[in-house]
C-alpha cells in the first residue's frame, strides 16, 4: 500500500535514471512565504537603468552573477555595486545580435553566448574580454539552448527543426547537438517526438550550482539533466491530467504556432522554465489557466511542497532566475513604497526588509521545509 501511494519516486526507465516530480499531488497552495522561509536578503543592483527588466537567466559565480537581458548580457558584482556589459551589441569582432543563452564552460573560466545568427561567442569570465567565436554551419537552425558537456565540448538545444509540421515526426531530427570548439559535431540525442515551446520569457535550459544542466522543452514533462557527460538522467514533471497532452499541438495539422493562445489559455500546466535542484528538493515555474505564473517548491523528501501564483506589478511576474547554495534568486525592478501587492513574496520582502532602496534589486531566499 505503502509503494501504491508514494507521490514521487525515482525509477530507472531503459536503463537511463529517471526522477518523478508530481508537483500538484504533493504541493499546498499558499498564501503566506513567512512560515516557509528561513532567510531572505536583498541585493541593490548599482546601476538603475531598466537593463534587468525581464531577466530571462542568471548565472551565479563565486564572486559575480552573469545575467541575460534583453538579449545583452551583463556582469554584476555579489554585493551589486558594480555593473558591467559582456560584449557589444553588432556585428563587429565580439560583439552579438542578440544573446539567445549564456552558460560556463566546464572549468568556469569563460562563459558562452549563444547568438541568434547560431554562433557562439567566448568570453574570458574574469575580465569580461573576447576570446573567440564559433561559428556554426548553416544547416543548425534556431537553437535556444546552451550547456557545456565537457571541457572540450558544448551542447546546443534544437527545440524544433526549421519547419514544423505533423510529418517532420518522420524525421531524424535531434533535438540536441554536441559540439567541439572549433564547431564540429560531434554528437547528437533526443529524437524530435512533439512541438518544443521556447520563447522570449523562459529559458531552455536550467543552470544549477553542481554543474548540472536541465533542458526543459516548455510542453512536454519530460525534462533532460546533464551533468558533465553526453549521458542524460530524465526529469519527469507529472501533473497528471494537467499536463499538455502528446503532440496536442500538432492535432489537426496545423500550424502549432496557432494553438498556442489556447494553450496558454487552458488549465494545462506549460511552459516549465527555471527547473533548480534546492538541496536535495527542487524549485520549478510553470504557467497554468489564463497564463498565470505558478512557482513550486518541492521539499528534499520529494513528498511535500508548496505553491504559489506570482502576480506582477509594474512589470510581468517573473520566476527565480538562479539558485546558489540552496538559495533562490529572484529580480524585482521596485519593491520601495508600501504597495498593496497581490504578490506574497513582494510583500514578504516589504515586510522583512527595513527600507527597501529604489531600482532593480535581487531577492535571495532561503526556505525552511519545516512550517513555523
């Protein structure tokens, strides 16, 4: 009986290891973060321009967060007193279109862009400069995901191939591609099986502080967690019938790009983004009826959680972008003022923080898994 009713468990499917998050069934909506949070802490950001509106990802370093923003990237220093721009917007020698995802190389002394023209840019992490630029052949379009997978090779995500339809099913495409620094292929994985959701607001692929990378096609629960090797573990989310049904997009054979309002729309939950390992628990944002934001936290017993709906303000309501020695991370661009927020972390941090200053400030957040 006992086995019948465990709500998550970790199984190994056809060899490769799989982890079972159902993040409905053992999750409890909340309308309070105070009895659930152990720490919290602020972080003013120096410069206060609306560079971080929309900050699709954060890469935490020992002493920097690396951020993508509107397709520009930036470096801020730990305690946020000191920001600077990677790169320069153009077509000139290290300079990008526009930055699609940013990841470390496996010895975290350079971080690469991934540019929308499928090039990779380099950058020396620790004095921001140009140190090459990979240049992919033509045939590789659209990738929106990068992930290093050893020292001498990268990962690039394909959420689709270049033209999307019912009969591409047929296809060999890979959704993954592995590459050497000189752009080589050198591998490839994931058969394309259903519609891939990327977009401008989420993010493909997870970085997590162990070195571990999750790829999350947006639709589809099953998720995919490198870590260091071209060998994958699967990260399931089940939301039982909740979940976007198989290849639901790609009904009728039309255009997939056209059912998205509907999706978004229904109470499916989609559009799995910022996937965090906390501990030995995990963090996750998906968007469910009407596209409202939802974030979970599911505690290290992988049995009990809790949830709640994000609800922006000035700006849309945004998910954690980074997690760092079981923290979270989260970027507001104000929280001064009383306000009369409808947003329960929002209004955590007003009620915590003596004087909350004006500007983009980041929120770390440390939870307790055990209620007050």
């Amino acid at each position: 009986m006992s086995s019948l009713l465990c709500l998550t468990c970790c199984v190994r499917q056809g060899g490769c290891p799989e982890t079972v998050l159902r993040p409905l069934a053992v999750s409890e909506e909340i309308d309070d973060l105070a009895p659930f949070v152990s720490d919290i802490e602020i972080i003013p950001v120096a410069d206060d321009s609306n560079c971080f509106r929309g900050v699709k990802k954060m890469l935490p370093s020992e002493d920097s967060f690396f951020i993508l923003s509107g397709g520009a990237v930036f470096r801020v220093s730990s305690d946020g007193k000191e920001v600077s721009k990677i790169g320069e917007t153009g077509r000139g020698p290290g300079e990008y279109i526009q930055v699609e995802d940013i990841c470390f190389n496996r010895n975290h002394d350079e971080l690469l862009c991934l540019d929308a023209d499928c090039s990779v840019l380099r950058f020396d992490s620790s004095t921001g400069k140009c140190v090459g630029k990979i240049k992919l052949a033509d045939q590789y379009v659209n990738p929106s995901g990068i992930f290093p997978v050893n020292e001498d090779q990268f990962g690039l995500y394909f959420p689709n191939p270049a033209t999307v339809a019912p009969e591409s099913l047929h296809s060999e495409f890979q959704c993954i591609h592995f590459f050497d620094y000189d752009g080589k292929e050198k591998g490839s994985a994931l058969p394309w099986e259903d519609f891939n959701f990327s977009s401008a607001f989420s993010s493909s692929v997870s970085f997590n502080w162990d070195d571990c990378y999750i790829v999350s096609p947006g639709f589809s629960p099953r998720c995919y967690m490198f870590d260091g090797t071209e060998e994958y573990s699967l990260l399931t989310l089940d939301f039982g019938r909740k979940n976007v049904p198989f290849r639901y997009a790609l009904k009728n054979g039309k255009d997939p790009w056209t059912k998205l309002p509907e999706i978004f729309e229904s109470d499916f939950y989609k559009g799995f983004s910022s996937i965090f390992k906390i501990g030995d628990g995990f963090y996750l944002s998906a968007y469910g009826k009407r596209s409202a934001l939802w974030n979970f936290v599911i505690f290290s017993n992988l049995e009990s959680g809790i949830c709640w709906q994000s609800k922006g303000t000035s700006v849309p309501p945004q998910p954690a972008v980074a997690c760092k020695d079981a923290c979270l991370f989260f970027v507001y661009d104000s929280l001064s003022g009383a306000g009369n927020s409808e947003d329960i972390l929002e209004n955590l941090v007003r009620s915590t923080v003596p004087a909350v200053p004006d500007g983009t400030v980041f929120v770390k957040v440390r939870f307790d898994e055990i209620r007050k």
